[in-house]
C-alpha cells in the first residue's frame, strides 16, 4: 500500500554553516510521483537522503502516514531506494541481486525466489533471473535496480538520477516504462533528477528547489505556464522575460517604445505596482522577414530585430533576434530561410502570457 510522506519544516547545515535545505516542506500523495530538480548544490540529494534517513535535519519532521520517523533508522522505514548508479551485485544472478534484500529481512529462500520472479516479471525482466548482471543492457540494469528496491514492497520509493546512466535514445524511452511502472504498481515516489526533461516526463508534480529553499511546486505544466518568480521562469525551459505593465488583465509588453497588449495568464499572481517582466517562451512568438518601412508596418503589433544566430531543432528551427531597442528574445518557428544579419517582424502570438515580479528572490 502507497504511503503518504510528509517533509515538514526541514532545515539542515553541514558544519553550522549557510542551510543545505532551508525550511522546506513537501507533501507526496499516496501513489504520487514526485520530482525534486535544481541546478547543484540546490539541495535535492540532501532533502533526498533526509527523507531516506541517511541524514538527520537540523529543525523539522519526517512524517509517513502522519507518524513521525525523524528519527528512526533508513533500515526501519522500510522505503526502497534506487541509486544513481544502480549498486548491483555484480558476483550475483539478477534475480539474487533482487532478492538480496528480502534476504536481509529474514525471509525463507523460496519465497525470496518467489517475489524476486515475481517482481522482475513486473518491471518487465521475466525470464531473465538467471542472467549475470553484467550482460544486460544499460536500462534493464536500471530495471533490476528498480525491481530490487520494489521488491520489499516499499511504502515510498526514493530515487536518486535514475536515468542519468542511460544514453539519450534509451533515457527517452525508459522514461515512459518508470513513469507507467510506478503508476502501475501504485508506489509513492521521490526522485532527485537535475534533468527538466526526465522530471517533466515522469513526475505528476515538480518541486524545484535553489539554495535549499522550495520556489514552487506544482503540474510540470503549471511550472511552465505560470511561473511564480523570475527564478522559476529563467530555470523551467527557455524564455524571453520582456519589460511589461499589467492593466486590466493585458499585459503591455514594450520594446524600443513600442507596446503589444496580450492577456494575462489567469491563475498567476500579477506584480507588486504592475510592472514586472513578461515570460515569454520560443514557441510564443513568431518570426517574418521585414516588410519594407512604411505607414502599414508602423501599425501593426509588431516588433522589428535582426537574426543574430539560428540552429536547427528538426520541427523547428530556433532563433535568436536582437529586437530594436535592445531586448533578445528566443523564437522556435517554422521558418527556415532567415540567416544570421536578416531583418524580420516579431510578434507575440500567445493567447495569454505569465508576468512575474522582475526582482529575483532574495
């Protein structure tokens, strides 16, 4: 059965000094798959391994089902752990490395064979249990470490980069396999990942963290589309933060005093004095070569700039423009022709944009 853990309040310093976590708070629903991300040093490990009981915090609790285990050893939580580079046994049989743990609890061998096949069946490795560790690929080994930490039937599964081992071609793909596979097994899990793609991939709710400090947490989609401050607009995907002023539900959006009005995204939170910076992502906005200067140009809701670099992306090809009046903006189009030095017509084609406050956090 999927617990329900709880981080409440937690503060950590290493050696006294400036808070490794610094009073974070994080709730994971049963059966919920949870992702921590952050640039290094943000304290997604440290949360991790207080959470597994490696680490005791400084201030706050550890709750699993409203019980407290601050204290209680990694061993008494009962919570499996996947680690970055998987730690198989590499003397043992996969299905011996699976069952190495129920080994430890005390269980007779024949049942520890039982749930390990079982086990391995799930995570989609039957037939495999006899096989050396070594002769399997890089995801099926990530498979038998995950099967190895399943297998004691955890209340919560932690994990730390469980993808970060894998060559692009097969991280994308096993992405789909982890996130189906802890859904299917119905498993609450915690996972560390600097990757935005693996967390945007796997997790139902992001929480990212810089400095030790919680910015937001929320739907990978919330992230992106309703950004709560600068920090989280700059770290989630990519994003032109544009001079904006917020009247009447639009947003005026002005470079090189020119000013286009587009909705402000319902659900955000509008800046102290309405003024802040427009988050503006590559694929709100799009790119037109410049039409020669005249009373018809001068009314449209547009922005003119020069290329100063382009890169092909496969659907799209992804620019960079110096508007006039100098502000960069970053535009993904459909338009493959433009080059370094050519003018072109910018504009916002969004329905509705997020504005956050243009001061960062302290």
């Amino acid at each position: 059965m999927a617990g329900k853990l709880t981080l409440e309040r937690i503060t950590h310093r290493f050696g006294g000094g400036k808070p490794a976590v610094d009073d974070l708070t994080l709730e994971l629903h049963p059966g919920e798959l949870l992702a921590l991300v952050g640039a290094s040093g943000s304290g997604k490990t440290t949360t991790l391994r207080i959470a597994a009981g490696y680490e005791q915090a400084d201030e706050g609790r550890v709750l699993l089902d409203g019980r407290d285990i601050t204290r209680l050893a990694p061993q008494g939580r009962g919570f499996g752990m996947v680690f970055q580079h998987y730690a198989l046994f590499p003397h043992m049989t996969v299905e011996e490395n699976v069952a190495f743990g129920l080994e430890a609890r005390g269980i007779r061998k024949a049942e520890r064979l039982r749930r390990a096949l079982q086990t391995l069946e799930g995570v989609g490795l039957a037939g495999k249990g006899k096989r050396a560790v070594q002769a399997l690929s890089g995801g099926e080994q990530q498979r038998v470490a995950l099967a190895r930490a399943l297998v004691i039937e955890p209340r919560v599964l932690l994990l730390d980069e469980p993808l970060s081992n894998l060559d692009p071609t097969l991280r994308e793909s096993t992405r789909a396999d982890l996130r189906d596979m802890l859904h299917r097994l119905n498993v609450t899990a915690l996972f560390v990942t600097h990757d935005q793609e693996d967390a945007f991939a796997v997790a139902d709710r992001v929480a990212l963290l810089r400095d030790g400090r919680l910015l937001q947490v929320g739907t990978p989609e919330t992230l992106y589309d309703l950004p709560a401050s600068r920090s989280v607009a700059e770290f989630i995907g990519r994003a032109s933060l544009l001079p904006a002023t917020v009247s009447g539900g639009k947003a005026a959006i002005t470079v090189g005093g020119r000013s286009l009005r587009v909705a402000v995204r319902s659900g955000g939170t509008t800046p102290v004095g309405g003024s802040g910076l427009a988050v503006l992502r590559p694929e709100m906005l799009s790119l037109a070569p410049a039409r020669s200067p005249g009373p018809a140009a001068e009314s449209d809701d547009i922005w003119s700039g020069e290329v100063r670099e382009r890169r092909f992306a496969g659907g799209v090809t992804v620019y960079d423009v110096m508007l006039d009046g100098g502000q960069g903006v970053e535009i993904a189009s459909d338009v493959r022709h433009a080059r370094p030095g050519d003018r072109v017509e910018v504009r916002v084609v969004a329905d509705a944009v997020a504005v956050v406050e243009a001061a960062e956090e302290g």
